[in-house]
C-alpha cells in the first residue's frame, strides 16, 4: 500500500530526526557545562558572590536573547509554558541552591557520586509517572557508567558529612524531576530552566548582604553567567523534547569526565589514573548507546506511533 508506506517513512524520518536533534542539544549542553567549575575558579571569588553574578547574568542575559528572538519570529519558546514550566524553573532553582549547599558540607567525591544518581531517579520518575519503561540497554548504560564513576571516586568516598550527602540526593532528584516534568509536558522548557535560577540569585543576594561581596576577577564568572550557563540549560532542558529521561541525564556526567581534563589544561593540575580510566568508561559508554539508539531507530516501523518523544 503506498499510502502506507509514505506514512511509515515519514514517521521513521522523523523520529531518526528527532532523536538526532535530541543527541545534538544535549551534548552540547553536557559539553558547555563541563566549563563551568574552572571559570568559576578562575574567578577567585566567594561562594556566594560568585553565584550571585553567575545567576544575575544568566537570568538578564536570557531575558535579553528571548526578546531578541521574539522580535524577529513570533515562533519563539514561552518563557514559563504553563504551570509546567513553573514547576520546571523552581525545580532547577531549588537544584542549584541543594548542589551549591552540597558542596560546602560533603566531599567532592560524595557529591559527584551521588549527583550520577540523576540519571537513574530520572528513570524511575518516568518509569511511574509516564509508564516509560527503560530498555535493557539503557540500564546497562546507567550501570557501566556508575562503575565508571565509582572508578574516579572510589578511593576519595565516605569522607562528607550527612546533611551535604542529603543535599546532593535533593538536588539530584529535583533535576530528575525537572526532566521528567519536562517530557511529560512535551514542551520546550529551555528558558523555564534558566528562569529558575532566580531562585538560587535571590538566595545569594540575601547572602552576598550578610558576608559581603568578593570577586577578583569578574569578568570569568561573567562570562559564565552570560554565555556558558545559558546554552547549557537551554539545550539541557529541551532535550526531554526528543530523548528519554534517563539519556538526557547521562548527559550531565560529562561535566565529571571533562571538568578535570580542563582543570588540567588550565592550572596543570593533572587528572588521577582513576579518573582518566573513569572517563573513559563513561564517555564510551555513552557513545555505544547513543549509536546503539541511532540504529535502533532506523529499524522501519510495523505501526505507526508516537514519533514526538522517542523510547
């Protein structure tokens, strides 16, 4: 039947496209937040203030590119879709303050450790809420990886405190959360998450009158707030558009793999045995799924489904 055929190769069409689109936006956003720790470093600044300046110039900066975009095309993404896209941006406000917390009152070790489990509350979220089962493949994925982040932070575990450990756990179930919010909305929530860190500038702010403000070199976290952060949540939170969620969280720990290697090339401070073996595991992990999905997609069609959001 030709009619059908059309159809079934339109539909495969798409969801190759989709799923390549999806690919694309989150290894981005994976790739462009991998800088974020060394520019906040090299800022040389205190805690607070550096958060401060980092989320009041993603939130003026991403007011600023959406009405540059509304201004040429009406076809421009809301910038809070609905009381989805609320709940979206307060999840990655609250994220970011849990994760900034986290890092004064656990172990650097303990904090990555425990953020690579965004990955798998992501599954179970959609796995509940969307009867999105996760395919053997994908827990393979998610298990080989958290080997790979056991191998980087194996010897350094166990040596954070409670609270910070808490806190880690919270901020990587509110991300889960967010991501899974954001497929079952089927919206784009690329500026709802950048929104949210009104949340965590507020919070700052408060701070920043308490202890005062300290920044040696600005222009580094500028920078970061301005350009870096905006692309990276953007691309990281429209994902869910066209991957699952778990895919889209194993996009995160690229900031575990590569923060390090720029740490190295920035400050000459060279990366564990560990932790390169790690990265490597997790970056090949990654990529095998990425193409073991790629292929799967292509598989032709018995019946016609649902090509928006891709298994």
């Amino acid at each position: 039947m030709p009619g059908l055929a059309t159809e079934t190769d339109k539909a495969l069409a798409d969801r190759i496209s989709n799923y390549r689109k999806g690919i694309l936006l989150t290894a981005i956003g994976g790739l462009a937040i991998s800088v974020d720790i060394p520019l906040i470093r090299l800022s040389q600044g205190e805690p607070w203030s550096v958060l401060m300046v980092r989320t009041g110039t993603t939130l003026v900066s991403s007011l600023v590119l959406w009405a540059v975009w509304r201004a040429f095309t009406s076809n421009v993404p809301s910038l809070l879709p609905g009381l989805a896209g609320v709940a979206v941006a307060l999840l990655y406000g609250v994220g970011s303050i849990t994760f900034v917390t986290a890092v004064y009152n656990t172990s650097t070790a303990n904090l990555v450790f425990l953020l690579a489990f965004t990955s798998m509350f992501a599954a179970l979220l959609s796995w509940i809420f969307m009867g999105e089962r996760p395919r053997l493949g994908t827990l393979l994925t998610m298990a080989v990886m958290m080997v790979g982040i056991l191998i980087i932070v194996g010897d350094s575990l166990g040596g954070g405190g409670v609270l910070g450990d808490m806190l880690a756990l919270c901020s990587a179930l509110t991300i889960a959360a967010a991501i899974t919010i954001s497929r079952a909305s089927g919206r784009d929530m690329g500026f709802a998450a950048l929104i949210g860190v009104a949340v965590p500038f507020v919070v700052a702010l408060i701070m920043v009158g308490r202890t005062g403000y300290s920044v040696e070199a600005p222009w580094w976290i500028i920078f970061n707030g301005a350009v870096v952060m905006p692309i990276s949540f953007f691309c990281l939170a429209t994902g869910p558009k066209y991957l699952t969620g778990p895919e889209v969280a194993m996009f995160y720990l690229l900031e575990t793999v590569l923060a390090p290697v720029w740490v190295w090339m920035i400050f000459a401070e060279a990366p564990t045995s560990s932790s390169i073996l790690g990265g490597v595991i997790l970056i090949t992990a990654l990529i095998a799924h990425s193409l073991w999905q790629w292929r799967r997609n292509r598989t032709p069609l018995v019946a016609p489904t649902d090509v928006s959001h891709p298994a």
